[in-house]
C-alpha cells in the first residue's frame, strides 16, 4: 500500500530525514516512535502534502502512485488521511458545510454523485455515533473552542467521515486524558479493517496499550533505527529514548 | 474650452439648480421644496467634498462628478414593465414590496399603501400631503446640510423617494422591501429621499435593494433619515448590487430614543464606486444600537463605509462590525468614529473592523476612532488586514477539498458572521447564497437583467 524509500528532506535548508525506509500493507499498524526532534511529525507533513517541507531524494509510492508529485487534497481523495497534531480553528466555517465539502469532493473524486442532504445527515450521525463524539460538536465551527480532547476525537470523527484507506496518527495521544485517549483509540479500533492501515506516531508507549501495533519503528535523527514487534514499544518506555541516543 | 472644463462642478450644480427650480419644485412637495434653498446656499459655501476633507480623505468624490450625467426632474415614461426585466433574486420572501425607478415611485399600485394596522408605504411626494404633521417633524430633522456637501445637494435636488410609517404600537410582521432600479439610455445623477418612522414601540424590517440594469454609467446620492422612537425596533438591512460603471453615494442618519433597538447591516455585494455614511445617535437612555456591514469588492472598485456612532446620553449599547474581502486591484476605507459624550455613563461600544485581502494590490485603510469623555464607560475597538490563512487552508486541503473550494469556505465562513446578524431566517439564506454567488463570480451580472452590463 504505502512504500516510502530512502527518503530525505528538509525544511529552510536544514535536513531532518535522512534516509528512510518503510513498506506498510492493508490490515497493518505502524507504530513510530521517537524522541522530540527525530523527524516524526515532518514525515507525517511529507506523506499528506506539507508545502514547508522540500523533498530531497527518495520515493513515496501509495497503491503504485507517486504521492510526491500529488497536492494536498489529492493525497486525502486517494485516501491518505491526517490526523493533526495541532487541529487548525476555522472561524465561521461550520463542521456540518467542512464536512459536507470534504464527503463530496471524495465522492466527485470517485464519479459518484454528491450527497443528498438528508443522506449526508444519516452519515454525519452514525459516525458521530461510532467515535462517540458529542453531537453538539458538529453545530460549531471547525475546531472553534474546542478542548483539546475535543479536538483529538474531531479529528478521528473526519477520519470516520472519509474512511481512508491509510491513516496517519500524529501525536493524537498528546494532551489527552485518559478517559478521552479512550474514546479516540476506540474509534480507531473501529474503524479498522482488513483492507486499510494505521501509521501511529507517538512518544509514549500508553496509546500502544489501545491501539496495538503490528510493527514498532523508532525514528532517530531523522532515520528508522530500529524496527521490531509491539514489544518494542515496552522495551522502550522501560529504557527510555537514551537507550537508542547511546548507539544500541 | 467646453463649458464643463471652465465651469467647476459646484457653479454647474447650482447653474443646474437654478435653471430647473419650477420642474424641481412642480414634481415634488411643498413640504420638500420648503427646504432648498438653504440647502443649496449650503451646497454653495460647501461644494463637492474633497480629499481634503478629513471625512472624505480616501474617496476621491470629485472625480465620480467629472462625467456628464443627465438629470431626470420627472419620472420618464417607461415602456416596459418592470416585471419582465428585473426579477427580484430573493423569491421566496413575502414582502411588501415598493419600487423606485431612478429615485421615482413607481405606483405599485397605488403611491402610498396603507396597511390595516396603520403602516404606510409609499411616495415621499404623496406622503408629504397626506401626513404633513410627520413631515414637518421629521423631514430634514436629521440631515447635517451645514457640513456635507453632498447632503445639502441632495436636500436641493431630491423630488421623490420612499416614505415608511409604522404608528404607535404597531408590528408589522411582513418584512418591507424597497427595490431601488436605475435604468436609462444615457449616464443618470439620481438624488432621492428616505424617511422611515418608527414611532413608539412599533417593528419593523425594512430591506433595501440597489440595482442597475443598463449598462450606463450612474451616480445615486440617497439620503435617509430614519426615526426610532422610545421601546420601538427597526432592522435595516441595505443591499448594494449594482455593476461596475455604478457610483453610490449614501448617507444615513437614524436616532433613537429610550430603550428602542435598531440594527443596520448594509451589505456592498457588488458596485464600481460606493461611500457609506452612516450616523447613528443614541438620544434617549438605553438605547441599543447595531451596525453591521460587509464589502466585496474586486477589479478596481472602490468601497468607503464611515460610519459615526453618538452616544449621547447614559446607558446606551453600540455594537458594531465591518468585515470586508478585498481582490484584485480592489481600494476600500473604513473610518469608524465612536463618541461618547461626557454625560454618557454606563456606555457600552464595541467597535470591529476585519479585512482580508486576496491580493498583494488589494488596499484597505482602516481607521477606528473613538472618543471618550465621560469616565465610567466600557468600549472597545478593534481592526485587522490579513490574508486567507495558511494552515486553515492546508488543513482543509488535507480533507480533499480543492485549495478554490477551500478558500471560498473560507471566505464564506468569513462573511457569515456579518449575515448571520440578519434575523429573517429566509432573507438571511438567501443572502448568504448571494455572497456565495459573489465568491465565485457568479453575480457578474444583476440577475435576470438581460444586459451584461457587468
């Protein structure tokens, strides 16, 4: 599904990747972990579209294609999705009509007629009923006020909206409680099947005790260090990231 | 030398003046025609203001003047019915409907209606000697002829208008729409009047219209004075659509008296040159003011809103926000001034202005004002220039939806908070499907109106 080789890039001039290497398959889940700064969250803005980061050498390939040379929004409609670490507030602008734009422009992507009204309805509750958000949410506009579990299970409800074949976790876990870090690994556990795949990008071992992995891979100074089972994950949390600083 | 480059605009207006008073003074009323000539011995001291003017400092009125332009002192027969050409782009709202052709009634079918709880809707001309009690009362009671120019030169030359009056106690529940339509086969100065009285504990919404359906070049300089007695309410909501050869020049005044509540939204969807005055005073105590306004502006158009908020006694509230989208090569001005007078306790005014420019040669000069005299007070202004943002954007891009379609959402959502103020709930959906029409550039042209004329 997803084969990124030997990938570099960099942002103002300054390399961050150095040379990575991954191959994630329908019905997997990708753990990377790192220490702040290793390159986690560029590799999540180079694999959705991120303008601020250069490309340098490598290849991204998602089902055969070349996502490199594809902009933002066409990396969402061949069903690469985002979970933001920072979701963005957009004043004014209503979840339901954000929502209602991002449905239709997959669909008319995929030759499909755009969704009545009352369809688009039926869809926007059962999957605000599946992440087990709070129906109130989808009446504001887009992340306005939003606490910042709020905005975690958002992201996850677009996730549920847009069924993306490969999505990507940034940080989702990051200022969380637990009851609230619950509710999104739940929705990801739902919305998981045999055909799509889930990237989880986190610091911290506690999120891989919901959502668990198939593969763990530590990223370090901008390359995958080292690749293993969930166990590696406790291995780490045990050791801590100096483990890996020290050269194992 | 033509006799227009050696005679400047001021002699040529009252040359004008002078030379048609009997047809002025034979197609309107006595209680208007009482009025002139002070006025256009103002209009002599004053003149066209320019940029000079403080008020006036960044729109270049003199310039709109610099065309030749007829000027009608009596409705034109018209040989079409309006109907067949001009369809109103709001349908599905009942209204009380008034129609004025370049600044005449147009019967429709009488001049003046007078509904069963006492509302009236009609001709200024007609009104003014059927009510001359309210007339002598109210008209011209607002204006500022001894310091606009433009004001003292509407005063001298207006004939006609619409005349709205909703007695003691009464609700008019049927919003009132008013369809200003310019149409002539050669370039038109129009000058009307408006007076809107609300008397005690009365409601009403008036809905204004603007729009031009030839492709000649227009000035319209409207004046509208607008009443609201004590616990009265009023929404008035002004939509400016005309094309790009158009010149609008208005100027507002309302005053309101003990716990009345008026809201103004005055909405420049489309027009080539437009300045706004608009001069709100708060005379009697807990008055509750809002003024709202939104600006679309692209080519080279150019829209100018001041507006003047005169908190004159104690406990009044003002609420007010301009937000405005600026591409292409597109100019616009706010000047928002706010006074608080020094016997105005307990005032509460709050004052906002956003842009947003699309392009590096957009402009907009903002310009908040306020002056307080009196030391128990709460106010505050705000104004901001900014650019469509970024990260919104690519997060919207991130959801699959196209970087246009994402701007115009964002846009959209931009504008909403100024539409979302209009309490019809079909006027307001039909308003906002207009801004979105004029996202897109799809109001490129005045409706059904079968001239491209912009």
């Amino acid at each position: 599904m997803l084969v990124i080789k030997d990938l570099h890039a960099k942002i103002n001039d300054k390399e961050i990747l150095k040379g990575i290497n991954l191959e994630v398959k329908p019905g997997e889940v990708h753990a990377i972990m790192g220490p702040n700064g290793s390159g986690k969250s560029t590799l999540a803005s180079v694999l959705t579209g991120r303008e601020l980061v250069e490309v340098t050498h490598g290849s991204v390939t998602f089902n055969g294609k070349n996502v490199l040379e594809m902009p933002a929004e066409i990396r969402s409609r061949e069903g690469i999705f985002l979970s933001f670490q920072y979701p963005v507030e957009i004043p004014g602008v209503s979840m339901v009509n954000f929502m209602k734009a991002a449905v239709n422009e997959h669909r008319k992507y995929r030759n499909l007629e755009p969704l009545s009204a009352s369809d688009f309805l039926k869809l926007l509750r059962e999957r605000k009923e599946l992440v087990e958000i709070d129906s109130a949410l989808t009446n504001r506009s887009v992340n306005e006020g939003f606490s910042g579990g709020e905005k975690k299970k958002n992201e996850i409800f677009q996730m549920a909206m847009l069924e993306p074949k490969l999505s990507i976790l940034d940080e989702t876990d990051s200022g969380l409680d637990i009851d609230a870090l619950r509710v999104v690994a739940n929705g990801v556990n739902k919305l998981k099947t045999a055909e799509n795949a889930t990237i989880v990008i986190t610091h911290y071992q506690r999120l891989l005790d919901y959502i668990v992995p198939d593969f763990v891979h530590i990223l370090y100074n901008g390359r995958i260090v080292k690749s293993a089972g969930k166990e590696l994950a406790l291995e780490l949390e045990e050791k801590g990231y100096d483990w890996i600083k020290n050269g194992n | 030398m033509s006799k227009t480059a050696t005679l400047n605009i001021k002699d040529e207006m009252v040359n004008l003046y002078l030379n048609n008073l009997d047809l002025i003074s034979e197609g309107s009323s006595s209680l208007m025609n009482h009025h002139r000539e002070e006025a256009i011995q103002n209009f002599r001291i004053l003149g066209i203001p320019t940029l000079k003017n403080e008020k006036y400092k960044y729109s270049k009125i003199e310039s709109v003047f610099s065309n030749e332009y007829e000027k009608y002192f009596a409705p034109k027969h018209i040989t079409f019915k309006v109907d067949d050409i001009f369809r109103c782009d709001i349908p599905e709202l009942d209204t009380h409907l008034a129609l004025v052709l370049n600044g005449f009634y147009m019967p429709n079918p009488n001049r003046l209606q007078v509904m069963e709880n006492g509302v009236v809707i009609g001709s200024m001309i007609d009104a003014a000697a059927k009510y001359p009690h309210l007339f002598e009362k109210y008209y011209n009671a607002q204006a500022e002829n001894g310091s606009d120019g433009l004001v003292a030169l509407n005063t001298a030359f207006a004939q006609d208008g619409v005349f709205i009056y909703v007695p003691k106690g009464a609700v008019c529940t049927k919003p009132i729409q008013v369809i200003n339509l310019l149409m002539a086969e050669e370039n038109l100065l129009v000058q009307y009047r408006n007076l809107i009285i609300m008397e005690e504990s009365s409601q009403a919404n008036v809905l204004i219209c603007d729009h031009s359906l030839s492709p000649k070049r227009f000035v319209s300089n409207v004046v509208t004075e607008i009443i609201v007695e004590a616990n009265a309410q009023l929404e008035f909501v002004k939509m400016q659509n005309e094309h790009n050869d158009s010149t609008q020049l208005t100027h507002t005044y309302t005053k309101q008296e003990r716990d009345s509540k008026l809201i103004t939204n005055v909405l420049s969807l489309h027009g080539g040159f437009i300045r706004n005055n608009l001069y709100m005073q708060l005379a009697g105590e807990g008055a509750d003011a809002h003024a709202y306004g939104l600006y679309l502006t692209d080519r080279t158009q150019h829209t100018d809103n001041y507006t003047f908020i005169d908190h004159a006694v104690p406990n009044c509230t003002s609420n007010e926000l301009y937000k405005g989208i600026l591409d292409e090569q597109a100019t616009g001005a706010f000047n928002g001034r706010i006074l608080v007078r020094r016997d105005a306790q307990k005032t509460q005014a709050y004052q906002s202005n956003n842009n947003l420019l699309l392009t590096p040669d957009a402009k907009i000069r903002t310009k908040p004002q306020l002056e307080i005299y009196a030391d128990d007070v709460k106010c505050s202004h705000g104004a901001t220039v900014g650019q469509i943002d970024y990260e919104a954007l690519f997060y919207m891009r991130a959801r699959g939806i196209g970087e246009r379609e994402a701007k115009l959402l964002l846009m959209f959502g931009f504008t909403h908070e100024v539409v979302k103020q209009i309490s019809i709930e079909s006027l307001r959906e039909r308003i906002d499907d207009m801004v979105n029409k004029r996202l897109r550039g799809e109001l490129s042209r005045c409706h059904s109106c079968p001239m491209n004329c912009c």
